[in-house]
C-alpha cells in the first residue's frame, strides 16, 4: 500500500491511530476491563461500536432508510490469531464490499487543517481529541473526492464501500470516492 500523500504530523497521527486500532482489536482476545452497554451486555474497553455519553451534547446517531447502518457494520466478529485480529463478517456486511453506500458518523480528521479528505467516521461522538471512541467496527476510513470541511455535526458521505480482511492498519471498512452529502433528517 502507497504511503498516504500527506504531512510528517499527520502520518505520526495515522501511525498512532493504528496502533491504537490494533491494541483495541487485540483488547478483545485479553482480560480487559468491561463496561456495560445497552441491554447490559459488557463489551471489552477499546472495542465494539462506541459508548455514547449521556451526557453528550451530541445527540446519538439514528437508523436512517438508505444509510448503512453502524448494528450491521459492528456485527461483525473477532478471533484472535497470534497477534493480529481476523474479522469474521456476517452476510449483510459482505454484501456490501464494492458497493456504493451512505454512511454517516461523527468526523476524526486525520489531516492538518479545516478541510479533510482522508478521515474516520464514528459511530459515536469523539470525547476526546487523544481517544479513539470505539473499537475498528465502530469506525469507517473515508477518502474523499473532494474536501470535507470539519464538523462536529454528523457528516454523510457515499462512496464505494471496501470490507477489509487484513488491513494493516486493523481497520475493517473503508469507503473510497466519498463525497459529502446532506445529512437526512433525523
């Protein structure tokens, strides 16, 4: 894989992300520490779709007709193997491997400036501007056609989605000739 067309500090940043990514995936195959999810079910720290705050000033992301939907991107399951983590993704998430699709989510730049065209999509609000806010199954790499100005705000891109099977950033989805556009309502 080419090396991103970017800056020093934002490849630092990719490398950091990654190997905050695979830690997180590895986490799942350890005995780390659990918090409770909705329905009580306790999912490891670092893994699964993200932990939306209550007392986030952001409002969760809702099921919207035609947008890919983060349940079916984080239905996907782990095994551990040596020290990698190998994705195993039920038929809806295969079904959409080299398909265009919409998916919205809550921006990570990965690039210096106001203007991003390679970032991550959350399935949940970022807390925190040094924390990755879930697990690989929580998050989609974009790269855009065209600039996306950041936001806090939830952004829409469609693109040509790729499901990953052995990332070497630990990543499990990407979407590629995204562009932007309107978040339906919600």
């Amino acid at each position: 894989m080419p090396s991103p067309p970017f800056g020093r500090a934002a490849r630092a940043a990719t490398a950091a992300m990654a190997a905050v990514l695979a830690l997180s995936g590895l986490a799942l195959a350890t005995s780390t520490p659990a918090r409770a999810q909705a329905g009580g079910a306790a999912v490891p720290m670092g893994s699964g779709p993200g932990y939306h705050d209550p007392r986030s000033p952001f409002k969760p992301l809702q099921e919207i007709d035609g947008v890919v939907s983060w349940k079916l991107l984080s239905s996907v399951t782990v095994k551990a193997d040596k020290s990698k983590v190998i994705p195993s993704y039920p038929a809806g998430v295969l079904a959409l491997d080299k398909r265009t699709v919409k998916v919205q989510g809550f921006m990570m730049p990965l690039e210096p400036g106001d203007k991003q065209s390679h970032f991550l999509l959350s399935s949940v609000p970022t807390s925190c501007s040094f924390c990755v806010p879930a697990g690989p199954e929580g998050l989609v790499e974009v790269r855009s056609s065209k600039p996306v100005r950041y936001t806090l705000d939830v952004v829409t891109v469609e693109g040509q989605m790729t499901v990953l099977n052995d990332d070497p950033y630990g990543m499990f989805y990407r979407v590629t000739q995204a562009v932007q556009t309107a978040t339906p309502a919600r």
